[in-house]
C-alpha cells in the first residue's frame, strides 16, 4: 500500500467504498468506565482476566515462538487443535487476525469470498480484508438464524461470472443476530455444497464455545466439516487477548507465513497464551451462567413497555431488542443509570452477559430499566 498525501486521498474514487456495507455504528465506543457499580453489558470483551490467569501469566514458561520455542504458546495450540478436532492450531492477536490470516491463508488476491450479510467478516472486518488481501466480497442474505441458504449459495458458486469465489464463511455463534448457534447439521450441508463446487469452508467461531455450550455439544462436532476455523480467548473466556486459528497441519503451517506478513509474529507470547490455557482449562463450563443471565434479562426486558423482544430466541449471551423512541436516547437515558449498552441499528440495542456480570446485576440492571422507561425518559430524550 502506497502513502497518499492528504490531497491524494481526496481524489480517491468513491466507488471502492460503496463496495462496502454502511458502517454507521462504531463497534466499541469509548466511555469513562470508573464507576464501580457500573453494570457493562456493552460486551464480553470488557471481560478482565482472572485471579487465576493472572498468576498464570506471571509464571508463564517462554521462549521464541517465531522460531516455534514458546513451551506455553506451543501448549495452548496443541490444546486448541485438540478440543476443536483439528490437526494444528496457531495463536493470533486477535479474532480480525485470525479471520484476515484465515482469507490470506486460503485466497489469491483477484478472488473472491462469500460472507452472510450480517456477518461480523462483512460489518466490521471487510475494509482490512478487501484491502490487504486483495479480494472482493460478495454476499448473501443472513436469515434471523444467522444462517445463508445452502440452494442459493449453491446458485451462487455456479454462476463463474466475475472473480471465482474461492472462500465460504460461516458464523457461530452469530453475534448481529443474537447469538444463535449454528448446528452441525446445518454447517455440514454449507459445507457439502461449497465442498461439491471445490470450494473451502471458513467458520468466524468467535463464540464457539457458546453455541457448544447452549446445544449440548462437543465443539470439536460444530466443527467437523470445516475447513479452518478461529475462535476468540478474549470474549466470554475472559482472556486479555488472543484467537486461535485451527485446520489442518498444512494450513497452518501456510497460516504462520500469513501470520507473518502481517506483523503477528510475537515473541514470548506464552505471557499471553498462559491466560489461554486458563480459559480452555477452567472457563468454557461457566458460559452456561452467562446465558441463563441473558435469558433472565430478555425475560425481564419483554415485560417492559416499548421494548420488542422475544426471549425464546436469546439461546447464548447476547441480547438484541427493538427500543421505541430509538437506540441513542435509550441508550444515553439508562447510561444515566449506570448501565451500559451498544447499538446495532437505529432502534435495536444489543446488551451481551459475561463474567463481571452476575446474576445480581442483571436483576438490579432491569430494575433501573423499568424505571426509566416508566418515567419515559428514553423516548423523551429522542423527541
Ligand atoms: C463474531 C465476531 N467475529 C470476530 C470478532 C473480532 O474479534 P476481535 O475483536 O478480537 O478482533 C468479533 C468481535 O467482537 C466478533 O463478535
């Protein structure tokens, strides 16, 4: 990539940005967070580390890992590949990193990928990938489950008018659709049909853990039929920082050059692949917490007056619903309070459970919600 002056930059055709879905909403904007009674329920990236892993970090054995000798680093993605029935796994800085390695790792530039509508890859991810990739992005519609359609995706990789579509990817849990989890059936038949056209599959498993948790499954069995698939340490594992990629022995090894070419080679990253161990050892069982608190949430929020929501679909940690009056002055009028949430629309609002927040929280957190609508304090503020 070329540096443009600031004058080049305004000549910039407009047309490569229209390739682009609209981003109108900032993923994570900053707030002053030095309350301690402050409920977060922005996301479960807000999550800190635990005691344990603390002291994990502390004690971390390390080593080089670009030259493959960080004991701990090299450890965690044993375990990685292991829990996810995949041959080898390799720690990234974070899941943008691993899902941009995974495009790198399987496309040319001049190609094309195929992402849901609503995915996170296409909302927040598409700029770095279109750009430093090279490939262009082609879409098909998400259902409310997150989910494309296996025949029109099978329409689609037939029509060969363009560049070839060389990559499927897939979400689960699918976080702009409320965190629904994907079964292995449907993902075995995405699978097939990309598998029928030559094509790999790529799962964005950002929260894999949370669909494995909330069905009752293995993670390993979501997995089976894809071709490579990143998961994140640092959501609702309460990890600092880190994803895993995981495939087969040859990807990853191709994977680690990719990794390189980006500047994610880190060192002595065992500091950080220490926390990681915590979390596949001691924080995947407890996820099930986070989604009973999501389901008591929705509950408590579908009795209240304009709010829309329909509890029986909050499976996982996340939980979307429709505020009259509009997201912002929602937003702004419970922030009041204390509380913090995200939009992800202009009417919808997206609140996700985790770690720092416990039962009593949520309780207390839909007792200040029923107050400010009661008082009308969210509509008011957007009139
Ligand atoms: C589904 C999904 N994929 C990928 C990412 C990107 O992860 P990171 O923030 O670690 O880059 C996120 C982040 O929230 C996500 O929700």
């Amino acid at each position: 990539m070329r540096y443009q002056t600031p004058k080049r930059r305004q000549q910039r055709p407009i047309a490569a940005c229209l390739l682009l879905p609209l981003l109108p909403i900032v993923e994570t904007p900053i707030h002053e967070v030095t309350d301690v009674n402050t409920i977060d329920f922005r996301s479960d990236t807000v999550t800190l580390p635990t005691p344990t892993m603390r002291d994990a970090i502390f004690r971390a054995e390390l080593g080089d890992d670009v030259y493959h000798e960080d004991p701990t680093a090299n450890r965690l993605q044993r375990m990685a590949a292991e829990m996810l029935g995949k041959e080898d796994a390799l720690f990234v800085a974070s899941g943008t990193m691993a899902n941009l390695v995974a495009v790198l790792t399987h496309c040319e530039s001049d190609e094309r990928i195929l992402l849901g509508s609503e995915a996170h890859m296409h909302y927040y991810e598409s700029e770095g990938i279109i750009r430093l990739v090279g490939v262009e992005v082609r879409t098909l519609p998400n259902d409310a489950q997150g989910r494309i359609d296996p025949a029109a995706l099978e329409e689609t990789l037939w029509q060969s008018d363009g560049p070839p579509i060389n990559l499927v990817c897939l979400e689960n849990t699918h976080m702009r659709c409320g965190g629904v989890p994907l079964s292995a059936a449907y993902t075995a038949k995405v699978a097939s049909v990309a598998h029928g056209r030559g094509v790999p599959l790529h799962l964005d498993g950002a929260r894999i853990f949370n669909a494995a948790v909330a069905l009752g499954v293995p993670a390993a069995s979501l997995v089976e039929d894809v071709d490579s698939v990143m998961f994140c340490l640092s959501k609702g594992l309460c990890c600092p920082v880190g994803s895993l990629l995981c495939g087969s022995g040859e990807f990853i090894a191709l994977a680690r050059q990719s990794r390189k070419l980006v500047g994610g080679g880190m060192r002595q990253v065992g500091v950080l692949a220490a926390a990681g161990i915590v979390a596949l050892e001691s924080m995947i069982d407890r996820l099930a917490d986070d989604h009973a608190n999501a389901k008591l949430l929705a509950e408590g929020l579908a009795e209240m007056p304009g709010v829309t929501i329909n509890p029986m679909a909050v499976q996982t940690n996340i939980v979307i619903f429709e505020v009259q009056g509009g997201a912002p002055a929602f937003l702004a009028a419970i922030a009041e309070q204390g509380i913090l949430a995200l939009p992800v629309g202009p009417d919808r609002v997206r609140m996700i459970t985790h770690n720092d927040v416990g039962r009593g929280d949520v309780e207390r957190a839909l007792e200040l919600i029923r107050g400010v609508l009661q008082r009308g304090n969210g509509e008011q503020a957007a009139t």
